[in-house]
C-alpha cells in the first residue's frame, strides 16, 4: 500500500447543507452529529443542514460543524471499507481541521474535541471583539515578499503573514490600517490578487493573545492520548504524537502561523502518495495542485464523492 495521509478542512471550508447526505443515509452519521448535540446543547446537525449561510460563517459554530461533519464522513468510510481504510502514514489538518486530525490520530475523543473546538470559536471570537482586525489573501508574491511587507506596513500596527498556503499565496492577518496598507503595497508590488477575507478577527497573530491564554487553561485539562500516527502540527510543520508537544502546538497555532506549504512538503519528502481530503470543501486539493500538480487529492465532502474515491482503483489496497 503506497504511503497514505488523510487532511483535515479548516475554518472557511463551510457550506449550508454540509453532511446532510451522510446523516440522511448512515446511521453511523447520526451518532456522530446525535452525540455532537448532546454536548453542545443545541442541534448542530440542524445548524449544518439548514442553516443559513451568515450562521455558519460565526466562528462560534463553524468550527464545530466542520469539525463534527468530518468524522461522520470518516465513519462512513470506514463502515464501508473496514478498518483498515483509515490506515494512514500521517495526518494533518489546516488550524481547525489539526483538531479533526488528532481525533483521526487517537490523540484526542470526539467528545473533548468538540467541546474544545466549540470553546475555541468562542475565544477567538471573542478576541476579535476587544480587538477588531481582519485577514487578506496575496495572490503573485513569494513568502518572502510577503514577509518583507508585513514588516514595512506593522509601523502602522500589528500584522503578521497568517497562512503560507501554497507556493505564491500567503495570508496575512492584523489590525485593519496595516491591512489597508499591505494591500495597496502588495498590488504595487506586483501582486496579482488581493482578497479580504470572510473572517470575523485576526487569526493566528497578536491579536488573539486572550484566546490562547483562555484556551490554556482548557487544553491544559484536556484528555490526550499518544497519537497513533503522526500529526503535522501548523505551527512548525514537523510531527507531533506526544500529548504534551500536542498541546504546545495547539497552543502555539493561535497566535502563529499555518505552515500549509511547508507541512505537505514534509509529507511529500516522506513518500506520501496518496491523499484524501475530508471535510467540506476542496481547498486542500486546490492548495496541493500549486504544491505538487502530480499528486492526486482523493475528496470525501459527499455520499457520491465518497463513493467516487472507493471506486478508483488504486483504493483496492484499503
């Protein structure tokens, strides 16, 4: 069997109707999505399925409802094709799918995951209340362009590069003067695109200091295991798998940024070839198309896109 590794969606990935396929035709689907509810009091299947669009872009809920979308897909996977099809030589997640990743991995329960995720949304959002500030996408400049910019424009506050998301696209996350600034800079500078981005803060920088430190606390009770595999920790795209190095990971990735490029490399450097996106979206296979366009991103986001990736051949090995 060819080296395997399972990536996880993250913040943004969400969509109206998400799962609703799974739970209407898998009971192993509704117990994920039934026991999700009971823990937050309130019905997240009813928020993924018919929810409308401005409800599910609050960082309070998306990142459960994706969270809890992703391993009802993985357990459908694995009613259909056993066990083994969830063997795997690594895991990853882009920020909030790292949370998904470590429950793949064993490293974390389905329970304490989404009660940490859901208090995780309710953090940051509240960060980003007592500091208001945003995120930019730019599309045409290399890392250190980027970096470059960030420096030039952080006289005017604080922002930093978020997400190095592929070769040419890095996210950049501040204060919104400085943000102004980068992005009439970065088109001077050559860049091709700049996008605003659909977020309520300034992820992963300065500005969400209060969410770390509450989110200290809750990681420091958490219950983590030794992850069966390994996990590519955003932070410094290297492997964890002992609970205290997962916790300073998780830690970290507030506040720093998602090393995505640097994290599939490491993959790739390792012999990875096949990879399976799960979770809503396709971002992760877009993003793997700029990394490497010779690897072929297998995506479970639906029942016919599940069934589609078990019917390519090479999955016979599962």
């Amino acid at each position: 069997m060819p080296p395997r590794a399972f990536l996880f969606a993250g913040q943004g990935a969400q969509r109206p109707g998400m799962g609703k396929d799974f739970f209407a035709e898998y009971q192993e689907a509704r117990k994920v999505y039934q026991k999700a509810n009971e823990i937050l009091g309130f019905d997240l299947a009813e928020l993924c399925f018919s929810g409308n669009e401005e409800e599910l872009e609050k960082t309070i809920y998306n990142q459960p409802s994706i969270l809890v979308t992703s391993i009802a897909i993985l357990e459908v996977f694995r009613l259909l094709k056993g066990k083994e099809a969830l063997e795997a030589h690594a895991a990853a997640g882009l920020s909030l799918g790292e949370y998904t990743a470590l429950v793949f991995a064993g490293a974390l329960a389905l329970e304490d995951a989404v009660e940490l995720v859901y208090k995780r949304g309710k953090f940051m959002q509240e960060a980003s209340e007592e500091r208001p500030g945003g995120m930019v996408s730019i599309i045409g400049l290399s890392d250190a362009e980027v970096e470059v910019l960030c420096k030039e424009a952080s006289q005017y506050g604080v922002i930093r590069a978020a997400n190095y998301n592929c070769p040419g696209q890095v996210v950049v996350s501040g204060e919104n003067r400085p943000l102004e600034v980068i992005s009439k800079e970065a088109k001077n500078r050559g860049a091709k695109r700049v996008i605003p981005l659909k977020v309520s803060g300034a992820f992963h920088s300065p500005l969400m200091a209060s969410a770390q430190a509450k989110m200290a606390v809750e990681l420091k009770k958490a219950k983590l295991q030794r992850a069966h595999i390994p996990v590519v920790a955003n932070i410094h795209a290297k492997y964890v798998q002992e609970p205290e190095e997962i916790r300073r990971a998780l830690l970290a990735q507030l506040t720093g940024p998602v090393r995505w490029t640097q994290s599939m490399k490491l993959l790739l450097n390792d012999g990875v070839e096949e990879f399976y996106e799960v979770g809503p979206g396709k971002v992760l296979a877009g993003l793997m198309r700029r990394i490497d366009p010779s690897k072929n991103v297998k995506n479970l986001e639906t029942v016919s896109s599940l069934e589609a990736a078990l019917s390519q051949p090479n999955t016979r090995s599962l």
